[in-house]
C-alpha cells in the first residue's frame, strides 16, 4: 500500500465517516478540526434512499442513527395573523431517517476516535505539494508532511481555497440567507419519544420566520443580494438579522427579543459549490466542501457516499491516488446529477405576495402531494460496489 499518512481537514460529517474507512483500509489518519471540540446539538439533516442506507449499514451505524433519529416534523405556514395557509408534510422535509447533525457527528467520531488521531482547535493554514507528499502548515501544531489531503471541511472549505483557489471562483450565492439559533425541537426530547411535530412558520414576500422546528428553535430565512460581514462577529450576524425582520407581525418580536440569548446562532448564504475537479494532486474534497448546495436535503448523505467511495478507491488501487481519484470523480459526478435541485430559498419564501399564494396553494394541491409520492419513488439511487468485501478478498 502506497500514501498512507492523511490528513482530514473537518470533522463533522464527511471528515469522521472518511477516516473510519481508511483506518479501516490500514491508512494512517489525522484528523484536524477548527471547532475545540464536537459541535453538540444543531440543526436535522437526514439521508434518503437505498445507497445512502447501504453505506451506513456497512459502516455499522444504521441502527445507532436509528435509535436516534428524530420523528417526522410537519411545516404548518400561516400568515401574520396566525391564520394557518398550508401544511408541509415531514415526509417531504425529512428523508427516510432524520437525526440532528450533532448526534450524527458523535455517532461517527465515537467509531474512529480510538484509532485515528484527532487535533482540536486548530486549522491548515498552508499546504505545499511535492513529488513526495504535501507539506501542511497548522495554525497552532507543527507543520507535518502528508502523503493526501482531503477537504471535508464545508462549504467554506479551508483546504478548497489553499488548494483549488479563492471561495468566489466556486461557492454562487442562490439570493438568499438562512439563520438559525438555540436547540431543536427534538433536542430535549427522549430518544424513544421522537415520533411526530409541528412547527409554526410564518411567512411575507422574501422572508420566513419559523420557531419550534427541527432546524432550530428559531429558524430564519430571507431573500438578499450578497453582503458583506464577518463570519467572526455573531453580533453583526444577529443585527443583520433583527434588521431583515423588523416590523414583522406574528411571532417575530418575540423571536427578535430571544434571538441574542440563544446558542447556537448561525448565518449563511443560501449558496452552491460549483467544481469541474473534486480532485488536485494530492487533494481531494469530500462532502459540501466539493459540492454543497446550502438546505438543498442531500448534501449529508452525498458525503457519506463519497467517503465511502473515496476510501474504497484508495484501497482497491493499493494507495494510488492518481488512479482512485480518477474512479472517485466519476462516479460522485453520476451520483450528484441525480441529487442536484433547484435553491430552496425560493420555495420557501417567495419574493411576491403572487408567489406566497402560489406557493401556498401548489402545497395544498393533489400535484403538490404527487411530487411527494414520486420523490420517495425516484430517490438518489446510484449502484456501488461493495468495497469492504472487495478489499477483503485482496
């Protein structure tokens, strides 16, 4: 076996789920993670169809992230007088199985933190490759040499920028922003008593504010043309906030007035990673750092897919990495077609009172429930190989 010290940049989702398969492989693993410590809690994310649980159930997860995933959460939308418009179904919101990210993410790192070392709060700073490997320069530990780096570390991906070039050049903005603050509503819910919920969200032309949901306790989301803050200063990012929804009737003030007591505060762009390459050299991305596309329902899933299939294409070309990469990109291109959508800023909050009835009356209709029944029919199915059995047999 050939380029066996990697380093895994990111350890929420794909970072952890790709170092349990090359430890598994016989590749020596760092992990390098900006956060002091696993982010506990946030917001849901979920997986769909039969690949997705395929890989999971090879990964020896599924039935953990089944005795922990949440129920189903109905979206009931109802104007500034609380008059309730439409229902969303949590069948349409939530995949095959919905588990918060926090859960998801100690579920994996619980599986390789006893054989892949990992360093917390710290972040690359410099990466230099050679014909032997790249030189990796950490903000606080000593620089190291690394046969591959993989970027698993989300849609402003680190590793991306040092290695593909600047954020804009890859990351569009779709025309909207999403926040979110404080627990889910599943959070302080028993395992065994997460069955079903309705949450409440309100909404008026380019904005919905919702509270109760599984995103968050409050969840928000506005149309608007990029802007300009630090990514730093939540204070800012809360102003920005306060000012979208001021004068906004229903339940806003109140969520206004909560919104700086709240943990867990987080603003982002509605935004989707756009690459030719997920591969350079000796990099590679994984997950939203290669192709995110911001609330789009796929990404988690997409990222447990392409550990797998990176790992597996690793070992099954013995550490050649110009030969497993090329496999990687071919197949993660097939699987991506499938799961690419149009931006959800725009389905839920409408820019014209037209659009919200629109909206409003398309939810309510017999095609809106059709497409319900025809997306648990058409899930992002791709075959894959069965690596583990594969790899075995060598």
């Amino acid at each position: 076996m050939r380029n066996t010290t990697v380093l895994i940049s990111g350890a929420s989702v794909a970072g952890p789920a790709l170092a349990y398969w090359l430890h598994r492989y016989g590749f020596r693993v760092t992990v390098v993670e900006k956060a002091t410590s696993l982010r506990s809690g946030g917001q849901a994310v979920d997986f769909t169809g039969e690949t997705h649980m395929t890989v999971l159930e090879r990964m020896g997860v599924l039935d953990d992230i089944k005795r922990r995933q949440t129920g189903k959460t109905d979206w009931v939308l109802v104007d500034e007088s609380d008059t309730e418009q439409a229902v969303m179904a949590g069948e349409f919101l939530g995949g095959d199985i919905e588990i918060l990210r926090g859960d998801l993410a100690e579920v994996l790192y619980n599986r390789t933190a006893g054989e892949c070392e990992y360093l917390f709060g710290d972040t690359v700073t410099a990466l230099q490759e050679s014909a032997d490997g790249v030189y990796v320069e950490f903000q606080n530990a000593p620089a190291r040499v690394f046969d591959l780096v993989f970027g698993c570390d989300g849609i402003h991906s680190r590793v991306r920028k040092l290695a593909f070039g600047p954020e804009a050049d890859y990351v569009h903005h779709d025309g909207y922003y999403y926040a979110i603050a404080g627990e889910s509503i599943w959070a302080d819910m028993p395992e065994g008593d997460r069955q079903r919920a309705r949450s409440l969200g309100c909404n008026i032309p380019g904005r919905f504010a919702m509270t109760g949901g599984n995103k968050a306790a409050q969840f928000y989301l506005f149309a608007s043309p990029q802007l300009d803050y630090s990514r730093d200063d939540l204070d800012q990012q809360r102003a920005i906030v306060a000012g979208q929804f001021a004068g906004m009737a229903w339940e806003a003030p109140r969520m206004l007035a909560e919104l700086p007591h709240l943990e867990g505060f987080y603003l982002d762009a509605i935004a989707k990673v756009k690459m030719k390459n997920l591969t350079k050299g000796r990099v590679a991305l994984v997950g939203d750092a290669g192709h995110g596309h911001t609330l789009n329902g796929f990404g988690t899933g997409s990222a447990i897919v392409g550990a797998y299939v990176l790992a597996g294409e690793l070992a099954l070309a013995e550490g050649d990495y110009t030969v497993a990469f090329a496999r990687y990109e071919e197949i993660m291109k097939r699987l991506l077609r499938k799961a690419d959508g149009a931006s959800p800023g725009r389905f839920i909050a409408p820019r014209t009172a037209r659009g919200l009835r629109l909206r409003n009356w398309f939810v309510r209709s017999r095609g809106f429930k059709m497409m319900v029944k025809f997306g648990e029919s058409a899930k992002n199915d791709i075959d894959l190989k069965n690596y583990p059995e594969m790899v075995g047999s060598n």
